[in-house]
C-alpha cells in the first residue's frame, strides 16, 4: 500500500466515524457493496429459484413459446393506463 492509499483510508476512516448520519454512512455501505458485489459474477448471486425462472424462460424461447415486443409493450400501456 503506497502513502497516498494509506493517506485516503485514514481519512475516510476518520469521515465515517465522526459522522452520525445514517443515510451517509447507508450511501457509503451500499456503494461498497456495490463494488464487492460487481467483482463476482451476477450468475452466481442469483438464488436457485432465480436461476428456475431463467432457465425456463430459455426453455420456453426455444420452444418457440413468444410474445412479439409490440404486443407486450401494448399490454403494459394499457395496464399503466396510458391507452
């Protein structure tokens, strides 16, 4: 570790514990996490019932079992109300 990494640890160090402010601290543990969380691959965070529905989403796509974008997209539209 070179100085100024030690330098900025230090002084995020000291942020954090001198704050008492939750949605700072909230903000700060969710970009770690973000950042821990983007090294792994996404495939292997998902749970087993997750990986189910993809899985049989392919299926039914090679199955042929479709609906066009157009027709999805007009079903949304009329459940948000806007037609």
């Amino acid at each position: 570790m070179n100085a100024n990494t030690a330098a900025l640890k230090s002084n995020l160090q000291k942020l954090i514990v001198e704050t008492d402010d939750e949605a700072i601290l909230s903000k700060v543990q969710a970009y770690f996490d973000t950042q821990k969380y983007s090294q792994n691959d996404w495939w292997e965070a998902l749970s087993d019932a997750e990986l189910e529905l993809i899985n049989k989403g392919i299926g039914q796509l090679d199955n042929g079992e479709r609906i066009p974008h157009d027709k999805v997209r007009a079903k949304a539209e009329l459940l948000i109300g806007r037609k």
